[in-house]
C-alpha cells in the first residue's frame, strides 16, 4: 500500500521560508514521481511541483519559478519542496501526490488525474 506523509507546514510572514516534506512508502518500483499541489478555499486544486525518483527531473508552476525548489533524497524516500519568498497567494493546504509509473512533466502538473496517490494535506500560512 502506497503512503505518502507530508509533514513541514506552519504560519510565516510573506518573505520567510518553509521547507515541506513528503515521506513516500510502498511504491512497488523505484520509478515513480512525486509532485506537491496546492488548494486554497473556493480555487481548484493545482499542480505546484513535481519530481523523478530516477532521473530528478523536475517541473514547476510559473508562479513560484525561482522561490520554490523541489529536491528528493532517495535513500530516504523523501521529497522536499523548499518555498522562499513566500506571498500570502501561496497560502493554501498543499498535497504530496504520488504517480507510480510516470515520470514528472510539466503537463502533468494541470491535472490531478494523473496521479493516483494523495497524502492528507498540510497547511501554509503566509501572513502579509
């Protein structure tokens, strides 16, 4: 069975950092992605960032282009995303999703259907 723990949200005055966290378990083979997504009250669901366990390859959603850095740690089965610069827009709960077989691409990003693996969601605040 599939998991995926995210852990790392909190409240931070815009301008300040937080590192997120993604603890994946169970996937049956090593070549999976993962990307983080972010929902704020009464918007849809969108794709933030993504990464390849294989090759790192990684995408990112324009709007945090140069503020947000996504990173994995293999023998950890961890995938971070690192938000600098933070603006009260990216307050949102933001989801680690899993793809089993696929590899991360920006496209991928637009949609929630290409993934099938969804942690519980953790909570950012950015206060202005």
């Amino acid at each position: 069975e599939v998991q995926l723990v995210e852990s790392g949200g909190g409240l931070v005055q815009a301008g300040g950092s937080l590192r997120l966290s993604c603890a994946a378990s169970g996937f049956r083979f090593d070549d999976y992605s993962i990307a983080w997504f972010r929902q704020a009250p009464g918007k849809e669901r969108e794709g933030v960032s993504c990464i390849s366990r294989s090759n790192n390859r990684t995408a990112y959603l324009d709007a945090v282009k140069g503020r947000f850095t996504i990173s994995s740690d293999n023998a950890k089965n961890t995938v971070y995303l690192q938000m600098n610069k933070l603006k009260p827009e990216d307050a949102a709960v933001y989801y680690c999703a899993g793809d089993g077989l696929g590899t991360c691409a920006t496209h991928k990003l637009g949609t929630v259907l290409r993934w099938d693996y969804w942690g519980q969601g953790t909570q950012v605040t950015v206060s202005s």
